[in-house]
C-alpha cells in the first residue's frame, strides 16, 4: 500500500513495509532493548519518500508519526495494550488508535514545522524560521506574529487516556517512547513470528522469501486462514 502523508508543510509517500523489517526490528530488539527513535527509523528509509524535505532534516517527533503512520498501513491501526492503573494498580487492557497523533497548523506561516519552541526560541533562532524581517515590525506587530508564529507550529497527541475497569480513574499512556513504540511495529513478539513463517513455509507451500516480501498485515491474515484450514484438515 502507497499513501501520501504531511506533517505540516512536510510532504511524504510511504509504502507498507514487509516481513524482513519487521524482523529487522526483532534483531535490533535483541541487540538493543530499548534503540533510539532514530536507530529503529534507519530500518525503515526505503519506505519513505520525502517530496519537499530531507530525512536528515526530521525531528523524533516527526520520526515517530512517520513510523506510526508506517505501522498502520503495514500492520494496522491499532494497538492492544496492557498496563497497571496508576491510582489502584490493577490491571487492564486497552486497545490505542495509533494515527491520530498529529495537529495540522492553523496558520498560513509555511516551513516552521516543529522547529518553533516558544518562548525558548531566541530572537534570531524564530527569525531563521521565517522570511519576514523581524526588526521592521513595531512591538504590537511583532506580538500578532509570534501569535500567528504559535498556530503554524505542529503539535502531536502523544498522550492517549484509558480509565481503569476497576476504580474508574484515568491512565495516561505516553506512546512517544521508543521502546514502546519498538514494541508495537510488529503485532508478534520474536517467537511467535518465527512460528508463524515456519508455520507458512511448512504448510503452505511458499518459501521463506515468499513470507519475508509479505507485508505483516498479509501474513497474519494468511496464518489465520492457513489454522482454519489445517483445524478442519484435522477434525
């Protein structure tokens, strides 16, 4: 699946990815539990096609929609998650849409992306921002732009709220972490995708090239078809 994706002025084609990065993760999971954002991005270049930018450009903000975008399309919208409430600490189990993490602008300024942090930009880090000339605006001017400087900024949802089956109080899940983020690019953990392709291969006629071009969305609908097929070869 190709599919054009913006963040901000930032344009973008990304295509599914398959098996083989999925893999990719697994061994960069045994290598390094907890990779930096830009380490796991590395694995996934070839799927992303920059229109108006340079990927060496991106911040991990950035980074992060870009792969969760990815996960989407490659594996599916959405995420099972199991965590321990923070005011009782029982356990739950939720399910977290993963797409819906980025807020388009609102304003006309264009090329500021991310880059603009409020009040911790400098005078000269927002005008490298910008084409208009900062010092020829009078001190009223100056405050509607940084105003209209805010609305072009893009923001992300990375907090996603879940209330307890228990106490009924919220849980806040932060998904911008790369180890969770590591976790979730694969909808199996190490074994269970090993048995799956083995399960493919063994049974279904295709060889381990085969499996490794398919994209993971694929494969777990075949894997699902092939138990419904090998239960009822059985029964």
């Amino acid at each position: 699946m190709k599919i054009s994706f913006n963040i901000g002025d930032r344009e973008f084609i990304l295509n599914s990815y398959t098996s083989q990065q999925e893999r990719d993760v697994h061994i960069l999971q045994t290598v390094n539990e907890s990779p930096s954002v830009s380490e796991i991005f590395l694995n996934f270049i070839d799927f992303i096609q920059p229109l108006n930018c340079s990927l060496n450009e991106l911040s991990d903000n950035e980074k992060v929609a870009i792969l969760y975008k990815l996960r989407s399309i490659s594996v599916g919208e959405e995420v099972e998650v199991i965590y321990k409430c923070h005011s009782c600490s029982h356990p739950n189990e939720t399910t977290i849409n993963i797409v819906d993490n980025v807020n388009t602008p609102t304003s006309s300024i264009k090329g500021v992306v991310d880059n603009y942090k409020g009040s911790v930009n400098t005078f000269e880090e927002i005008q490298s921002l910008v084409d208009v000339n900062l010092e020829e605006l009078d001190t009223e001017e100056y405050d509607e732009f940084v105003e209209e400087l805010k609305k072009s900024v893009v923001t992300y949802n990375w907090d996603k709220p879940s209330l307890c089956m228990k106490c009924n109080k919220k849980t806040v899940i932060n998904i911008n972490d790369s180890k969770f983020l590591v976790d979730n690019l694969s909808e199996d953990n190490v074994s269970s995708f090993y048995t799956n392709v083995s399960d493919i291969v063994n049974n279904g006629g295709y060889t381990k090239e085969d499996v490794m071009k398919m994209i993971p969305l694929e494969r777990t609908i075949y894997i699902g078809l092939l138990n419904k097929w090998l239960e009822a070869r059985n029964a």
